[in-house]
C-alpha cells in the first residue's frame, strides 16, 4: 500500500513536471517564431526588409520630433504637482 501511494505520488509530481516542460517549450518556440518575424522585418535582402526599415526611419523621426515637446510637459506637470503639493503642505502643518 505504501509502495502504491509513493509511485502514485511520483507519477503526479512527473505529470506536473511534464505540464510545466511543455508550457516552456511552447513559449520558447513562441519566442524564436516572435524573433524571426522581426528580424525578417528589418533584413534588407528580405523581401518586405525596406517596408521595415522605412518603418523604422518613420518611428525615428517622429520621435525626434516629440520628444523635446514631451520632455517639456512631463517636467511642467512634475514640477507644477510638487509646488502644489508644497503649498498644500504648509497649509496643513
């Protein structure tokens, strides 16, 4: 009876261990699929490579173009939500 509880108990930790490997390998293998997408997305001598690279330019710039006007604003809102919260908190002590 002992003996049948203990390989009843290895045979349930197995199924587990077995459950989890294939979670794994189902997400490795989503991965290097995620990974040949987009290096095939971005390679020149791919055939949709330029669509890519254009893509990419286009991110660039757009991203030169907002970051200073962002840049801004984040720091206006930081800054005008610390010196309120100053003023808040002398009224307060």
């Amino acid at each position: 009876m002992l003996i049948f509880k203990k390989k009843q108990k290895l045979n349930s930790k197995g199924q587990k261990k077995k459950k989890k490997m294939n979670f794994h390998l189902g997400m490795n293998l989503a991965q290097c699929r995620i990974s040949e997408t987009i290096k095939n997305f971005y390679d020149e001598t791919a055939v949709l490579g330029l669509c890519g690279l254009k893509y990419q330019d286009a991110v660039e710039s757009i991203d030169t173009q907002i970051k200073p006007q962002t840049v801004f604003f984040f720091f206006n809102f930081i800054f005008t939500t610390f010196f309120n919260f100053q003023k808040f908190w002398k009224k307060v002590k």
